[in-house]
C-alpha cells in the first residue's frame, strides 16, 4: 500500500491548497492512506521542514513542497501504486 503523508501546521493557507488538491487527486487513489502531521506537534519535523511546508511525502520520501501539482501527484502515484 503507498502511503501519503503531508505536513503542514494549522493556519497555513498554503497547506490547505495543498490538502485540496491531495483530496481531489485520492478520489481516484482509494488504496493510498493518508497522514496529515503537523510540524508543530514534532521538533525534528519543525526544523527540517519550517521553511519548506506543506510538504508531501510518498512513500516516506519528499515528493514536493509549498506548492502542489495535481498531474505531478497523479503521476508519482500512478507510478507507486
């Protein structure tokens, strides 16, 4: 199962794009679970990801920061799906 974390902290507008476009793209990705952190809940994701939320990881791995490509996600899960 591929596994989506996006990381964020409440009030950032940016993250609620982010988390509108996630949501669009899962529609058709039923088998991805999802994890929604935020960096104020975890000092080690605060330092390295302050500068750089929202942020989505797939599969563990950093797939894009502050901005996110609905056809870039759709591909990279395509592919690790």
């Amino acid at each position: 199962m591929t596994a989506l974390t996006l990381i964020g902290k409440p009030g950032c507008h940016l993250c609620d794009d982010a988390r509108e476009v996630v949501n669009r793209v899962l529609v058709d990705f039923p088998d991805v679970s999802v994890d929604e952190v935020s960096i104020l809940d975890d000092d080690v994701l605060f330092e390295r990801h302050v500068e750089e939320i929202p942020v989505v990881l797939i599969d563990g791995a950093v797939h894009t920061f502050w901005r996110v490509d609905e056809n870039r996600l759709r591909a990279a899960l395509t592919t690790a799906s």
